[in-house]
C-alpha cells in the first residue's frame, strides 16, 4: 500500500470528525489539527517523525539530527499560522546507538532555541533505526488551512526550492515561524491559505489545489531556485524544502513575505507549471510517496 | 547508556524548566506535562511509543496494537487526573507491514471508544520494527503528580498487578480514566499523588517516593493479585500492570476507589515491602530498564 493511499483512506474516514467533536477545528488532512480548548484557545497539534537512513543517516551529528526533528514539525505549525508553545519528543533507540544523551541534550537545546521548550517525551530500545517523534503544540488566533484559495489568488512562496538535500538545507533551515506570524498579522483574512513545502514544490501545490478546489498556474520562470545549476524542472519536484507556499488577495502582493509564482484559477483542481511561453510542461512524476508494505 | 541514565540526565537538565517557562506546570519526569494555555485551560500532555518485538509481536492483531497503543498513553493522562480530549498517532512502517490500513483503522476506533478522538499524525516507513506513537493531551481542572506523598497518607492501588503479559491484560486494560476522574472529585486536595504502575508495582512506588520524599511501605499481603498461583514477589515486580498507584489523606480510606496496599511514612525515600510479620522482604531485581547503547 502506498503512502498516499494510506492517507486518503484516513483522511476519508475521519472527514465529519468536526461534526461530531465540535472543539476538533481542522482534522487530519492539513501540516497540523486545529483544536479549540474549553476556554476558547485554538491550538495547533503537529508531530512529524524522522527515521535514520531516510531522513538523514547515522553519520548526521547529533545536533543535526534534533534540529530538523523539531524544525519539520515547527514548519507544520508555522503553516498553520500557529506559534509554538511546547515540545514532546519521544525517540526508540537502537542498541548501537552510541550519542543518546548528545541527542537528548540536542533536542532540549532546539526547544529553546525555537521558543519551544521541550516539557516530555518518551524513550524506548528498538532492534531497528532511530525513530525520533516529535509533536509541537502552538497557539493561533486565526488558523490558516490549505483550503481556502480562491480563483484570482496570487501563489506565493518564502523561500528558494530544489536541491535540499545535496546542499544539506534539509538539516539546517529555519522553520518561517517568523514569517507565517508577519503574514497573519498583516495580512489578516487575505491570507487564504498556506501549506510546508516538504514534498516538492509541486505535489504540495497540487495538495493546496485540491483542497481548495482551484486550478493553480505556476510559472517556472518567477519560481526561486536554491542551486541555480539544478534544472527548474527538477528543482520543484525536489523535497524537503520547507518554505511556506500560500495564496494572497492579489491587491496584497506588497506584503507578501515571499515570492510570488503564479495564480489560482477556476478550474479542475491541480497544479499546472508554465513555461515562458505559458505552455504547460510535462514534469517528471515528482513527489515523495513510499511503499508501506504489501496491503492484499 | 541505561534508559534510567538517560531518563536521570534529562530530569537533572530540565529540572527548572518552570523557572523560565512560566506557563509549564509540570515538565519532563511525571507521567504527563502539564502546561496552562492562554485562556487559562491546565492541558496534560502524554506520548508513548509501542515498538514491535518490545511491547507486542507481529502476531499481535492490528486492533489490539492500536488499542494498547492510546491505551497506554491515556493510562498516563488518567495518572495526572486529567481527561482525554485529543490524539496525535503516527506511524513508522515496515515494509513486511500487512496491516497498515486495519492499524489505521484500529487507532482512529480506540480514539472514539477512549473519548480521544484521533486529529492527525504522520506516517513514515522504515527498515526496522513497526513504531507506533500516540500523543495524548488532556484537561484537568487538578493536576495530580508523583510529588505529593505526605507522611502518614494511606497508599492505594486501583486494581491487581503482575502477570500482565501472560494473562494478555498488557493488551487489553482499560485506563483508569473514570476511576481517576472520580478520585479528583471526590477527594480533592486529599488526593495527594498518583502514579501509573507501568514499570512494576515496586519500582513505581519508589519513583513515587522519590519523587515526594517519603518512605513508601507496602505490606505484601494487601496488594491484590491478577493471577493467584504468581508469587507476590514476582508479582509486584512485573510490568504493564496500568492501574493507578496513588496516596491519600489517611481518613479518606472509604472513598478511594481502590485497595489499601500501605502508607508513606518520614525517612529514607524508596519503597520497602512488608511481609505478614513486618519484616523487609529483600526482592529479585525488579521492574524495567533498557540498554540504549553504548555510552563511551
């Protein structure tokens, strides 16, 4: 069974999931769950994984390896419009595992640094890869979903994309909290909606389309490159960019945090890429998507 | 490098985490953290990881997984005498995994049944065991923790221990939310500490005297037993019991919902066991602890 399919089938079954928990805002399906709690807070729940020999290997430092647990989940809040408030980290180490503590003092060191302290987490021996679990938990007082672009909406993106793990950004960026908070404040409700860009600029888009129910148009030309050897084509197919990709009023575009890309349309729900011509290209099947193991 | 070690070190490092996160009521070394939101909400938080060959096998039905998996970390809510409202599980698969959608599935229904509805996750594969890690937030009007055994206070348990894996009860316990819920409410501020006995009966209770400072004696003919031919010694040294292990005001005896198994008094913190003469018993090495890897 493959990633994807694993994930619609949940995001399917747990669709009414605010109709009967009335205090669930967002369910699965978005970078984070919007809650409210009994006293009226909206808080953002996002927690994120990192498997050793697919998100980074046993030669990544310690250090290394803490940061980018933390900062993926922090970019899941960030694209929620959340600011960060707590940490849990929960990690199962293997018997080989020689720098448990380095790691453990890693990840409380990353908590703070991300305004995110780090108040429990769980440990367990494992006869397999490091596993490292991270939930954050952040406030927002206007959640921003993947859902609410409209036909007219500018495409933005905060940052360059491509080549993340060849040039090592994917251990060492910063999650746009900063930016995702400027925007909110900003921009208030023309902020229509925004998404983390860890699976390639394009499957993300498409992912921003389709729950929002618009045709978005970019154009390869104004996307940022991070390596400008690495073809564009190439580049927006790419993982692990982690900049925040969101859609504006288009009388906004000045107070954008970012680059703009293109435009939502009416239209068949997916992402099209332009060249300078305005043709649509052919990418290559981009994307990240694993093989879960065989489902009968 | 013991997991005891490690656990030890984070505790040490995160000791004044209050201190300069105000809003942080509870950090690492208590089943849950406990944090205050904004508006003023007091939210338990709780994570625990299940990992294949550790805590289930592959045999071990999809449903029964996902069940232990929340019920586990709901035991640790309950154990802050906090109420479920959220989960966060996520998933790192092998790519032996069969049963992925049915585990999906499993952990959405426990969510429901648990009243924990699940909002999000993350799914991941791996090359090593199936992990599965829940995270657990709650609210509770009255945070209960492992610190406030007072000399003199009865010692309580809410239901019998050992033999948890033979007997399969490892798979099947209902958290002791509703028994949890009703002690904060019936005793108040003479509810003084509680504890999930997870690690086994003794090793639990010491923690709980260290964590207050007291002498916790248990007379070992009280604590009641799951199966009657396992010796006491043994029995109280098992793990995976999961019920509630908790100090009380000595005349509020009638209204704990559990048995009297002993009672704190001044002097050495840790645990002694009484036999029917009040004699120490000494113990076999009891309770758990992992080798996380060789620390140089």
């Amino acid at each position: 069974m493959r990633e994807s399919e694993l994930l619609e089938h949940i995001y399917a079954r747990t669709a009414g999931l605010g109709r009967t928990h009335p205090d669930v805002i967002v369910g699965p399906g978005d970078d984070a769950a919007i809650v409210r709690t009994p006293a009226g807070d909206l808080l953002a729940l996002g927690v994120d994984q990192l498997v050793e020999g697919r998100h980074f290997t046993a030669q990544t430092p310690p250090e290394l390896v803490a940061r980018k647990a933390l900062a993926r989940s922090l970019s899941d809040l960030a694209a929620m419009g959340a600011d960060p408030c707590w940490a849990l980290a929960t990690c199962a180490v293997p018997p080989t595992c020689q720098h448990a503590r380095e790691l453990a003092d890693a990840i409380h060191h990353w908590g703070e640094r991300f305004a995110c302290p780090v108040v429990g987490g769980d440990l367990s021996a494992t006869s397999g890869p490091l596993v490292l679990t991270t939930t954050t938990i952040g406030r927002t007082s206007r959640p921003v979903t993947r859902a609410g672009v409209r036909p007219d909406d500018l495409i933005c993106i905060t940052g360059p994309v491509g080549d993340s793990l060849a040039t090592g950004h994917h251990l060492t960026f910063t999650p746009r909290l900063r930016e995702s908070r400027e925007m909110v404040d900003r921009l208030g409700s023309d902020l229509h909606a925004m998404i983390d860009v860890s699976d390639g600029l394009v499957q993300d888009a498409r992912r921003l389309a389709q729950a929002s129910g618009v045709r978005i148009e970019i154009e390869l030309e104004r996307v940022p490159l991070r390596t400008p050897t690495r073809p564009a084509p190439r580049a927006i197919c790419d993982g692990e960019d982690y900049e925040l990709l969101f859609a504006i009023q288009p009388d906004r575009a000045q107070e954008a945090l970012g680059t703009v890309i293109g435009r939502a349309t009416a239209g068949e729900p997916t992402c099209a890429v332009l060249d300078a011509q305005g043709k649509e290209l052919t990418l290559p099947t981009g994307g990240y998507d694993h093989d879960l193991g065989a489902q009968e």
